[in-house]
C-alpha cells in the first residue's frame, strides 16, 4: 500500500517506493509514503487561493463555528483512529493525548471566537490619540495573511501535531498544508480523509502531503508561514533555508528539548509533593514511551534526596507493564519503530560514559502480549549523573524515549543553574509546597523556558501535568527548544495575521474598525437605538437625550437610598480644602440619571443589561446642574446563546454625559444583551390562510414523500396536541435528553430534512383523514382558532409534545413558528 496525499481537491498517489511504515508492536511494514512525482509548488498555490480566499471572508465567528462543527464530527468517529494509533505503538492512554488532544484543540480555538469581532479581521488594542484636538488618530488591525500555513510535523503526535497547528491558522483565515512524519502519517491520513469526507472545511483549507519532500520550502512566499516540529539538528537546516531568508517567511520551530523538573527542597519523603514529583517523573519517562518534546529528561533533586528519589521511582517504575498497547494491563506501548530503538540506544551509551544506569535495561524486555523481538520495545532508563556541572552531556544529548537522568543540587541556585544549562527548554516544572522557593525558581528560570509548572498539593488533583501543552497557553521556548511559539490563545492566531497601523479621522477609523472611535462623526437614528434588532445597529448609531436638573432632593435621596453618605453629597459644612465647591452628585447617581435619560422603555430587542465596562467622573456635577446624555453604539459582539435564551448579540454602547455647558462630564461604556432578528415568518391565523392559499393537491414537496393533504393534516394534528385536546401518547425522547432537546426551540435553526417523526405521527400521516384538501385546509385553521382559545382561557397552561415534552404557551408558539414555517418551506410556499 502507498499512502495517498490531498492536494489540488483531490486524491492522488505519489511515485516510487517511498519511505516504509512500520507497525510498532508486531514490525510489520504497513505500506509506504512518498510524495515523488507530486507537484507541490501548486499545492501551496492552491491553498493561498482556493482555502485562503474562502477563509480569508469568513468572520472570526464563522470560524469558529466551523471549527466546533468539525471537533464534534470527529469525536463521535473517534473509536476508528484509536483502532489505527496502537499501530504507533500507543497505548489508549497516549492515542487519547493524540487523537482527543487533538479534537480538544479545535474546541478551545473554537470558543475564541468569543474574542474576537463579528468581522473577519480583528482590532487590536486601544485607539491612539495622534493629535490635541482628536481629530488625527490611529488604531492597529491585524488581516489574515494572504498565504498557505506549511506545516512540518514529526512522529508522535500525528492527529494533535496537525491539529493544534491547523486549529489555530483556520481561526486566523489561512488555509494549511500538512507534511506529516512518513513514520506515522499513516493516522494522520486516516483523519484527513474523515475531515475532507465531512465537507465542514472550504476547499482547500486543509492538504496533506503523505511522505518526505525536500522541496516544500523551495516555492514558499512571503505571505506564507512555516512551522516545524521536530529535532533541533532539523530545524536549524531548514530555519536557513535560502528561500525563507530571501522571502522573509515567518519560520516557528518547536524543537525536542532536554526539559526538566524540579524537587523543592521542602519536599521531603512522606509530602504529598515528594510523591506528586515521583509520580510525575515516571508518567512522563513512560508516556508515549518517553517520545514527548516535553518529557522530563533531567530530574533536579536536593542531593541529600538522591536515595530517596532513585528508591521510589524505581518502585514506581517497577509497576509499569511494556507490551501489546492494546491490552488493558499495559502502561507502556513501543517506540515508533526499531530504527528509533537503537537510536535512544545510541544516545544512551554516549550518557552513560559518565552518568550510572540505576534502572532498566538496553537489551532485555519482556513485553506482554507480543514479540519483545519483532516490535519496537525498550525497557524505562533511568540514569544518575552525580556530577552534573562537570559532565555537561546530560545537559546536550537527548535520548528520545523512556529515558531520564537524576541530578543533584545543593541550592536554589545551583538547581536554576543546572535547569539554565539545557540552553533552552520547552517546560520545566519545580514541586514544592514553598511559595517563596517556587518563586525564586520561576523567576530565576523562566528566561530559559516557555513554561514552567509549579506542582503542589492544591492544585495536584486539576493540574494537566508537566508534559500537557494547552491550547490557550504559548508551547515553545528559547534556544535549543527552537525559539518559537504555538497555540498559545489569541497570540497564537495572531502568527497567522499581518498587524497594520491604521491612521485617519475618528469617522473613518470608526468605519474601518467597526468600533465607535471617540470624536467621530454621530450616525443620527430614525428610531431609539434600542428598538433595533442585533444585526440592524451599527457602530456610531446615536441618540441624544431631553435634559435633567439635579436638585438638591435628588443628592440627599440617592445617599439615603444607597448609604453613601460620603461628606461631599451630604455634608457641606466639610467642603473646605477639597476639590468641591458646593453638594456634590454622587458618581453613580449620574450613571443612574444618564440610564434614565437613554433607556427605551418599551418591550423591544434589548433583553437584558449585561454591565458596565468602564466608567470615568471627569468633573463634579452640583445641585442645579443640568446633565444630558449622548448614547453611542461603540461595538458589537457576537455571542452564544444557551438553554431557554433567544439567540442575542452584546452590544457596547459609549455614554457620554453632558453639563449645561456642553462640557463633558462623565462617561462609561455599558452592554446590552440585544435579540438578533427571527429568520422565520410570523406564523398566525391569518398568515396560514395566505400560505394555504398557495397549496393545491398537485403541489410537491423538496423533501420527504407526504401529499400537501397530508402536511396539513399533519400540522392540524399537531395543533390539536398543543390545545391539549390529544394527550394520550408518551413523550418519545429521553428524560436525560430532553431538556437539550427542549433548548432547541429558542434556537434559529431549522427543523432537519427528513427527519423521522414519532411513530404516532408517523401511522396518522400514512392515509388521508379527510375528504379533501379544501377540507383539511380548513381543519388547520379550526384547530389553529382552538389552540389560541385554549391558551387565553388558560394562560399557565402546559400540554405534551412527543418529542420536546411538556411546553408551555410561549414554547408552544417557538414550536408552531418553526414547525409551520418547515412545512411550509418544505411546499415552497415560503
């Protein structure tokens, strides 16, 4: 078998024989990987256009959204990859890091979008004001770059390599193409053909080349971004190549490193931290079989603690069952591949020129449920270097398996000095109960390392563990770890985005940005801002107010109302040598006033207030000032909506707070929950009567196989359960399930085609009831009559439905809305 590769839309197969695959555990070969005879350069190419151009339109919430569509879709096919990723020699604990890490990527990139602007480029920071009078000024954007994101990716995470990577660049509006290690690119394929299967993705958002290229990077330009993960050895080649350096392409390198962790010297044997570092240690000699960029390799120790640490996680070792990754008893899969047995091997007999073998074996392996000969097995090594500052090798050769070293130190400083000599790491991890100690080494450490885990017994039973990279956090670090970043949150999208400086008037900025730029130009409204819906405002929509006196009452009330009775507001007498001249209003009674002055009152789209951002008091205001306010829309934010929520958007809007004397005063911004508009038609009597009157008995419908006899029956029946007249059914959906179910009603989504309704339904639609349509028609409209009567008479009333359970008046109007409005589409009489 020779892997295929994705590119150009389809399918195809390179030349050759390619690199082998191997399986782990039994040694044999699995197929091939080439990527011989392929033509590359049109891949990027296609990619920049045909991915980039799509993505590049979409919004930051379209993204998102895609991104959740697509980690729910593979983790209900999940159970496929597993069955593929013990060929890796991995055990179900290390494909879960792999394959479900890897879904959990797109997730977390996926709730980001929460951050970012309903628009598909992003404003970043805060205006800058460039002139005295407000009228010359600037703000940054960042635009997705008009690339391909080149991915270079190594063996041991195939799925989570490839997704963390392309989680974030998707987020950004670029598209990616994958190169996977041909050791394991075998699951990465796997995964590839379920995501392109799944049409979720725009075409050409994601490709993958199945197999080793030396010309990848030979065509790369400089709106491109590569990255690479790998050895360092590897990635210094490739950081020089000539094309990178003539285009100035973004290069990020996550190189393997010699990571370490650290024992406080507090904790001593018989401490939850003693035991939570040994604990630590074993699990990361033996994840993945020691192939992790972030396992420990060198255990920093108190010297008087060596014995100590050496004993117990020989013990703990000792419980780690090597063999078939399948079977349940076993701790330990294999390496990839005997290639890559023999090279730790290699590395180990360089480490111990100097350092001791304490535990393990380089040559005897007794391996559960399968061959130890044929498969790729090694045994966990341990090392113990006793000097550490003399015999420097444990600190510059890494053996990339099961393999770490025990070291001492006398100090605090001399454990950061030993941490500081692996010349750059991606994670290092210190485990005490000392606060005090854990801060001199963060502090002390952290230039030599992208992050560092302090472990103790508060956060021991949440804590992800030292080896876990996390999507929200940067994965990366200095030096020899290759001096880049990944993930990393918001900064890890912004890789893939260019930063401009926008200069220009507040008006124009404020149209170029989405946001209200202060000093802009006011967009005067027909209507009270608050009467529109989500989608219809607009940043710099404004309203200014009528006006109010503040009186003397009205200070003296509002401080016996709230208690505040600070001297300025209540006592006069105690003015002098203080920046007030007279009684004083309370900051937070303007606030009050000001919402009083701008608030709508009638029922409309605003839902509820969602707070206050800021709020500033620039000048007292006294009794007998008059204050106006000007209300403006500033931004707006898209947001999810859960459980019995209408869909709604957060809207920011600018309060300015004015005095008689147009001076300003106060401002603040605050945040309505504003309902976005109902893409559905308004279902009532008199609108089913026009619709109705569309539908004759040749009418055929888009979907499904009822007559318009039929569907009107159907939606006459239906009316009928909701006015409780038919009640003597069982609610079909399962109680665990059905407030889920029941949410749905709130949303804006459409009933499903084809969906299969309940078995009651189901016998009622197969023969008509009445004679005719004419009939049937007005059948509905009876029923549609008795459903409101009934509710009129009784308002708090809740009647059954088979699928959605009990609902009440309101839910029962959201069923009949979308139900009608299905049915109705799906006669095209919409």
């Amino acid at each position: 078998m020779i892997l295929q590769s994705y590119i150009n839309g389809q399918w195809t197969q390179g030349t050759g024989e390619g690199s082998p695959m191997f399986d782990a555990v039994t040694g044999e070969t699995i197929g091939f990987a080439t990527t011989e005879g392929l033509d590359i350069p049109s891949a990027l190419a296609y990619g920049r256009t045909k991915g980039g151009e799509k993505l590049r339109k979409m919004t930051f919430q379209e993204r998102g959204n895609m991104l959740k569509t697509l980690a729910l879709y593979l983790n209900k096919r999940k159970e496929q990859f597993y069955d593929i990723s013990y060929k890796t020699g991995a055990t179900r604990v290390d494909s879960w890091i792999d394959i479900e890490g890897g879904f959990g990527n797109l997730f977390a990139n996926a709730s980001l979008r929460k951050l970012f602007p309903n628009q598909p480029y992003h404003v970043e920071g805060d205006p800058i004001d460039l002139s005295r009078g407000g009228r010359f000024m600037a703000h940054h954007i960042l635009v997705p770059k008009r690339g391909v994101a080149v991915h270079i990716n190594a063996f041991n995470f195939p799925v989570w390599g490839m997704l963390e990577k392309c989680a974030v660049n998707w987020m950004a509006g670029m598209a990616a193409v994958v190169l996977p290690a041909p050791q394991t690119s075998y699951l990465t394929e796997a995964v590839v053909r379920v995501i392109i299967d799944s049409g979720i993705l725009p075409e050409g958002a994601l490709q993958l080349l199945s197999g080793m290229t030396k010309s990848i990077l030979d065509t790369v330009e400089s709106q491109d971004v590569v990255t690479f993960t790998g050895s360092a050895h590897t990635g210094r080649i490739l950081k020089a190549h000539p094309r990178l350096v003539q285009e100035a392409v973004p290069f990020t390198m996550e190189a393997d490193s010699l990571n370490c962790s650290v024992l406080g010297e507090d904790a001593v044997p018989g401490t939850p931290e003693f035991d939570l570092f040994v604990k630590e240690v074993r699990k990361e000699m033996t994840v993945k079989t020691g192939q992790k960029c972030t396992a420990i390799r060198r255990i920093i120790v108190p010297e008087n603690l060596v014995e100590d640490v050496q004993i117990a996680l020989g013990k703990q070792l000792d419980k780690v069952t090597i063999g078939d990754p399948r079977l349940k008893e076993v701790r330990m899969g294999a390496l990839i591949n005997k290639a890559q047995v023999q090279s730790v091997k290699d590395q180990v007999s360089k480490l111990v020129q100097t350092a001791d073998m304490v535990y393990g074996s380089l040559d005897n392996i007794d391996a559960v449920g399968a061959d130890g000969e044929k498969g790729a097995f090694l045994s966990p090594i341990l090392l113990r270097e006793n000097n550490p500052f003399k015999n420097t090798a444990v600190h510059e050769i890494e053996a990339f398996g099961p393999v770490s070293t025990i070291m001492p130190y006398k100090n605090m400083d001399e454990a950061i000095e030993l941490a500081q000599m692996g010349k750059g790491s991606l994670v290092s991890s210190i485990f005490t109960n000392d606060d005090k100690r854990a801060k001199e080494y963060v502090v002390g450490a952290a230039s030599h390392h992208g992050r560092i885990l302090v472990g103790n017994r508060d956060m021991a039973k949440q804590s992800t563990g030292h080896g876990s990279p996390l999507p929200l956090l940067v994965h990366g670090g200095p030096g020899r770890a290759g001096g880049g970043e990944e993930m990393g949150g918001m900064r890890g999208i912004k890789h893939y985005m260019q930063r401009c400086a926008i200069q220009g008037s507040p008006t124009t900025l404020t149209e170029v940005t989405g946001i209200y730029q202060a000093n802009a130009e006011y967009k005067e409204t027909l209507k009270h801002p608050f009467a529109y819906h989500w989608e219809d405002i607009e940043a710099g929509m404004s309203l200014k107010t009528h006006k109010r006196t503040v009186t003397d009452t009205d200070i003296i009330n509002f401080a016996n109302l709230t208690w505040d009775h600070f001297y300025a507001h209540t006592d006069i007498t105690s003015l002098e040598g203080s920046i007030f001249e007279k009684r004083t209003a309370h900051g937070y009674f303007i606030i009050a006033a000001a919402a009083g002055l701008f608030v709508y009152p009638n029922k409309g789209p605003v839902a509820a207030n969602y707070g206050l951002e800021e709020c500033r008091f620039l000048r007292p205001i006294y009794h007998n000032d008059t204050i106006y306010v000007r209300l403006t829309c500033k931004q707006k934010i898209d947001r999810d909506s859960r459980g019995k929520e209408l869909p709604s958007g957060i809207v920011k809007w600018f309060v300015e707070v004015f005095d008689q004397e147009d001076e300003l005063v106060a401002i603040a911004t605050i945040l309505t929950m504003v309902q976005k508009i109902n893409p559905f038609k308004t279902i009532d009597k008199k609108s089913i009567q026009n619709y109705l009157g569309k539908l004759t008995e040749d009418t055929k419908p888009a979907w499904g196989n009822m007559s318009s006899q039929q569907m009107v029956e159907h939606l006459e029946y239906s009316l009928r359960v909701a006015s409780g007249e038919i009640q003597d059914f069982e609610i079909e959906t399962p109680e665990k399930y059905l407030e889920k179910v029941q949410d749905s009603l709130y949303t804006h989504d459409k009933m499903p085609r084809n969906f299969e309704a309940p078995k009651l339904l189901q016998n009622l639609i197969s023969e008509a009831r009445y004679e005719n349509l004419a009939e049937a028609k007005q059948k509905l409209i009876e029923a549609y009559h008795a459903f409101e009567l009934y509710f009129k008479e009784n308002p708090e009333a809740t009647t059954k439905n088979a699928v959605f359970g009990a609902l009440d008046k309101f839910e029962w109007s959201l069923m009949n809305t979308k139900h009608f409005n299905h049915h109705f589409e799906q006669f095209g009489l919409l």
